[in-house]
C-alpha cells in the first residue's frame, strides 16, 4: 500500500513539474513582451548642446535650438501629438524638424497624417514651423499631403533661415523606396553657403554616397547631419544581429552606429532612434526619443 502511494505521488510530480515550468516560461514570455510594449511607449526627451563648427568661424555667443524628431508611423507612435509639441514648446525649441516615415504602410491612414498635422498645428499658434523630408515609407504621400499637413517639405532643396538673429542654412534630401536607394546630392549653393549648413536626411547611409573624408572633414559640403531610420535597432539585439540578418544598413553593419552622435568618413551629425516603432509597437535596448538640439554657431 505504502509503495503504491510513493508510485502515485512520484507519477503525479513526473506530470505537474513539466507543467509548471511550462507555466513559468509563458509568464515570464508574457512579462517580456509587456516589457517591451511599454518601453515602446517610454518616448526619451534627449537635450544635446552641440558646437559642429570650429571656433574660428564660430559666431560667439549665437545659439539656436532646434527640435527634432523621426521614424513615427502612423499609430508606431505611442505618445500623443500634443506631449510631443509639449516637450519641443517647454524647451523653447525656435523650429522643429521632422525626419521621414510619417507613414507606415499601404494604404496611408489617417492615423499616418495626423502626427504631423497636430504637431504643425500647435506650434504654429508659437510662431513655429516644422520642416520635413521624405522617409523610405512616405513616398506614398505627395508634395500636397505636406502642405495639408501644414508642414513645410524640403526635397533636395534648402532654406535659409533666421532664428534667435542667427543666420543659417537648412537643407533637406529625399529618401527613395526600399532597394536600390537613389541617393541626391546637396544643391551647390548650399555647400557654398558661408555660415552653418544643417543637412536633414532620413537615411545615415548617406554618408556613403559622399567621398570618404576623413582625412579632409573641412571639405564636408555640410556642418552637421539629423538622420533617423535605424530605430537603435527598436529591438536591438548583442553584436548588432538584428543588422547582421535582418536588414542591410550599412552604418549599423559595418560601423556599428545606431543611433546618438557620430564623426564617421569625415562628417558629423546625430541619428534618432526615432519616436515611433516600425512592424510592431515593441523596443528592447533602444528606447524611442525627441531631440532638443541647442547649437552654438
């Protein structure tokens, strides 16, 4: 009687113990996931003081401040419109710029306008323009979408601007679609600007389509570069994996730059881990974020 109980005991533990590590496994995969959704939401407001000229050309004393943000997709973003234009008023922000992939896929939503048409409308009502550039997704949006949106869209060209009583060049190149990327060069009377030139681009791999000049960065045709796309990886996995097999940038493969400040093949810039999320609204290792970019020029 007695061996019989400890067989029963000993086949009813062979069968629950299995279970119950099934059972951990699945929460603890559930907790993970949660993880991840609500770092998705956890949206960085990352502030940068930034000199990108040498002191000899420097203006003492003159300093604008930009906002900056990237990479929203439609409903990607889990923070609103207005705690977005919120951040960029609370830091005195004298102009915002938008860096590509408003939307997200076929066919364009409302949800895909409606960042930038809420985030336009409010700092409008400051005196505040946004500018923009097209994305690898926001080709499927025309040049009226823009201006529907009250943003102001720069493709392969470039405005001079003046803010806070400094002077200086904006310009802003165009992303193609996905595969062989078609790369525009910067107009020539923006390099030949006399004074600080902000290229606004979507995609780091830009520097690619430059020269490499790294032995002669004075010979940039820009000062500083606001890119976005990379998503830090969104779920960024040890050694850059998610590059190695799933996608083909070459910053990120090759020159293991994510996202933050960079000085690769003589240019210098900053690349957003942007504030919305790409295929699902999840982020390991590469919180989402906002720029307050204060440049000293």
């Amino acid at each position: 009687m007695e061996k019989s109980l400890i067989l029963h005991f000993s086949y009813q533990l062979s069968i629950s113990m299995p279970l119950k590590v099934l059972g951990i496994l699945v929460l603890l995969g559930i907790l993970f996931i949660l993880f991840m959704v609500i770092s998705a939401a956890m949206v960085k407001v990352d502030i940068q003081d930034i000199s990108p000229i040498s002191d000899d050309k420097r203006m003492k004393g003159s300093t604008i401040t930009l906002g900056f943000f990237s990479d929203t997709h439609g409903f990607g973003c889990l923070r609103s419109p207005k705690w977005i234009t919120k951040m960029f008023l609370k830091h005195n922000c004298q102009a915002v710029l938008f860096g590509g992939d408003c939307v997200h896929k076929k066919p364009v939503r409302y949800s895909d306008k409606r960042m930038l048409t809420e985030v336009s409308a409010a700092l409008k009502q400051s005196g505040i323009d946004l500018y923009a550039v097209y994305g690898n997704h926001d080709w499927r949006l025309s040049e009226s979408d823009y201006k529907e949106m009250g943003t102001i869209l720069l493709k392969d060209d470039f405005r001079v601007l003046t803010l806070n009583g400094s002077e200086f060049a904006l310009c802003g190149v165009a992303d193609s679609e996905r595969g062989q990327r078609q790369w525009h060069m910067v107009p020539s009377n923006f390099t030949e600007y006399q004074g600080f030139r902000l290229l606004l681009v979507h995609n780091p791999d830009y520097v690619y389509a430059l020269p490499d000049l790294t032995d002669h960065p004075e010979d940039s045709p820009f000062d500083y570069m606001l890119a976005g796309h990379l998503h830090g990886g969104q779920v960024h996995l040890p050694g850059n994996l998610e590059f190695t097999f799933f996608r083909e940038d070459r910053i990120a493969r090759e020159a293991g730059i994510l996202g933050g400040r960079f000085n690769f093949r003589g240019y210098q810039g900053l690349i957003s881990k942007g504030a919305g999320n790409g295929f699902l609204p999840i982020r390991l290792m590469a919180r989402p974020e906002i720029h307050i970019l204060r440049f000293h020029i």
